[in-house]
C-alpha cells in the first residue's frame, strides 16, 4: 500500500495560493464571455417557444380554412337542393305536398344563410390568426437575427481563450489533485460564497485581500509563520502572507 504523504501547513497553503491563482484565471475567461453564454441560451429558448406558438397558429390557420371549404361546399348542397325542391315544386298535385317542399326549401335556405355566416365569422378570426402569424414571424427573425451576432461575439471569444481555457483547466485539476481534500472542501465552499470567487487572499496593508478587514498586527505574524491556517474573522476567506502570495506563479 502507498504511503500517503504528509503535506506541511506551508506546503497546503501554497498548493492552495496555486489553485486560487488558476481559477482566477478560469475566472477571468468567464468574465471575458459575460452574459453572452446565457444570453444565447435564453434567445434559443425564446425562438423554440415562438416556434412551438408559430406551429401552433399554422395548424389553427389549416383548421380554419378546412372548416370555410366545409361551410362553402355545405352552401353549395343546399343550393342544389333548393334548385331540386323548386323543380318539384312544378309537379305538385296539392298543397299539402306544395307546403312540405316550400318548408324543405326554406330550411335549405337557412342553412345556406348559417353556413354563410360561419363563413364570415370564421374570415374574421381567420384573419385575426394570420395577424398574429405574421407578428409571432417578425418576432422569430428578430431574435434570430440577434442570436445570430450573440453566437458570433461568443464564437470569437471561445476561439481566442479557448487554448488558454484548456490548459489552466488541466493545471487546476492538477492542482487539486494536490491539495489537501478537506481544504479543499473549505476552499470550494468560500469560493461559491463570494462573486469574485476569491477564497485564499493575501494580506496586504495589514488588512484582509478580499474584505479589506484590518487583521491585528498578532496575527499577521502568525500568517507569516505558516504554521497553521488562518481565516478573516469578518469574512471567513483562507489568509495567506503577501510574500507567499507573490512567489506563487501560474503560467
């Protein structure tokens, strides 16, 4: 069985400057592509709902239309139907027979009169959904057109960090790999709490790098022993000396 090795104080505290160093520089990448990575997720998300409703609209145009040719071939029967009772009409022998076909040609009639104002009601919403086609369009060539340049702004930062982007995340996984596990869950936890993703800071000014805190002059000189790890009071972020801080490099 390998023998774990015992990292110093010293050595954990540099293996963490090391580590913080290099996701400020992952960091820094992310603050280069700024929204534009949510941006562009948003709009694809907008586009595909304006689709989904375009789709949607289309399917109630298609329905529309099928239900004016129902209505218009509807007038077109009773017409037919008006045309055979009127020619039977003709031959009638009394007017009971007379009476029931003048009722058959009314009711045709109506029907015809129904199915015409079908047809006008369904003109008006049928326009009124070829409005909103055309509005929800408009809608979709306008965020694709933005989409479109968002891409464009996030492509040309991906293809200018992207080498830089792959190599500090290969060292920082490296980095991890030799950094104690239970700092480095501490390490994890500060970095989330804070925007600039500052967990280990330097002191400088004999006040805390990451809340400007004063740190009394006792501790400072316990810093600079690197004996044991020290934490800002006010904001809980790992404190290390400034010399230790200005001899770890990153490339």
């Amino acid at each position: 069985m390998a023998a774990v090795k015992d990292y110093s104080v010293e050595e954990k505290l540099s293996s963490l400057v090391r580590l913080q160093k290099i996701d400020s520089k992952l960091d820094e990448i992310k603050v280069l592509k700024g929204e534009l990575p949510m941006e562009v997720s948003d709009l694809e998300d907008e586009i595909q709902g304006l689709t989904s409703r375009k789709n949607r609209i289309e399917e109630e145009i298609n329905g529309i239309s099928e239900f004016i040719e129902q209505k218009k071939h509807a007038i077109k029967d009773a017409e037919a139907l008006v045309k055979k009772y009127e020619k039977q009409s003709e031959a009638v022998k009394n007017s009971r027979e007379f009476e029931a076909i003048n009722k058959e040609i009314e009711m045709q009639q109506l029907e015809g009169k129904l199915a015409e104002k079908h047809i006008r009601d369904a003109n008006e919403e049928l326009a009124d959904k070829v409005k909103a086609l055309d509005t929800v369009k408009k809608q979709i060539g306008s965020k694709e057109a933005t989409l479109t340049h968002k891409k464009g702004e996030l492509d040309k930062i991906i293809a200018e960090t992207e080498k830089e982007e792959k190599h500090y995340n290969k060292i920082s996984e490296e980095a991890r790999k030799g950094t104690d596990e239970r700092l480095l869950y501490s390490y994890d936890r500060i970095r989330k709490s804070y925007r600039n993703g500052l967990a280990v800071v330097p002191v400088v000014r004999d006040a805390c790098g990451g809340c400007y805190n004063s740190i009394p002059p006792q501790k400072q000189s316990e810093i600079r022993q690197r004996k044991k790890v020290m934490i800002c009071e006010n904001c809980g972020r790992i404190l290390v000396d400034d010399e230790l801080n200005n001899s770890t490099e990153v490339q």
